[in-house]
C-alpha cells in the first residue's frame, strides 16, 4: 500500500499535528496485492528504491508462509524459519507511478529464481525510457538463515 500525504511540505517540523489533519492529508493508491487468492504467502522484499517518478518493488523467490508464521509466532520459532526459498520461482518487479498513484498492471519477471538483499538506487533514463537498477544479490536465501544464527549466536 502506497499513501501521499497532501500538503506533507507545509505541516510544521516538530509541531503537535491534529490527527484529523493528517487523517484528510493521507491519498490512498491502488493496492498491491496477491495475484491468486487461494495462495497464502506472501512474496519477501527487503526495501525498494524510488527513481524520479517511480518506485521499484523487487519481489524474491523467498517466500512468507501465512500459516507458518502464525504457528512460528504461537511456538516461539525465530523469524527466519517462517521464510521459505523457493528456487521454482522466478524473481519479479513492480512498478509504480507516483504521478498517477498507481502500480503498473504488468510485472517484469526474471529468468530464474532471485533473491535481492540490498537495492542501492534505481535511476530513469528518459532517453531510453529505461530503469536502471543498482542492486546486491544472492544465489539464494540459504545463505541467509545460516549467516544469520551464526552472527547471531556470536553475541552472546
């Protein structure tokens, strides 16, 4: 879900703002959300990046399982097993218009599966009518879980 706050320049920096205020400032845009309703999960993305006029959602081949999480989260199981890498599925990007607060109807995928940690800038090349992507990626997400525990543990 994307929201513009109206206006947002002229709300004064570090003053109590009327929640009403801000509740009539907010523009909703149209959703993003699961193209098939009979599946539960939920595409992983780290961050996004924004090139002039839009915004680029890199969506991974790592997956949320719904009923996973909730039953990670009910037994107390760490985050990163509620996550699942599924090299079957390609990698894709969403595209959003600022100006017309909406998400492109089309998604650009990938050749094979993908997995995009870190996503450095994207930059619009106008003459080209192109967006160019700077970004960190991994071979896959078992990197992830393994790397993560190991710092983790190192901690205590």
């Amino acid at each position: 879900m994307v929201i513009k706050f109206k206006d947002a320049q002229n709300l004064p920096l570090g003053a109590m703002v009327d929640p009403a205020q801000i509740l009539q400032s907010m523009e909703f845009a149209s959703y993003l959300y699961n193209e098939n309703p009979r599946d539960s999960s939920v595409r992983y993305f780290h961050m996004f990046a924004a090139s002039g006029d839009f915004f680029v959602l890199p969506m991974n081949s790592m997956e949320l399982d719904a009923i996973k999480t909730l039953d990670s989260c009910r037994v107390g199981e760490p985050p990163m097993e509620m996550m699942q890498y599924d090299d079957s599925l390609n990698g894709y990007f969403k595209i959003f218009s600022k100006e017309k607060m909406e998400w492109f109807p089309v998604r650009f995928e990938t050749n094979t599966d993908f997995m995009q940690l870190h996503m450095i800038q994207a930059v619009f090349d106008e003459d080209k009518n192109l967006i160019k992507l700077d970004t960190l990626q991994t071979g896959n997400a078992d990197i992830l879980k393994g790397n993560f525990w190991k710092i983790f543990f190192q901690q205590f």
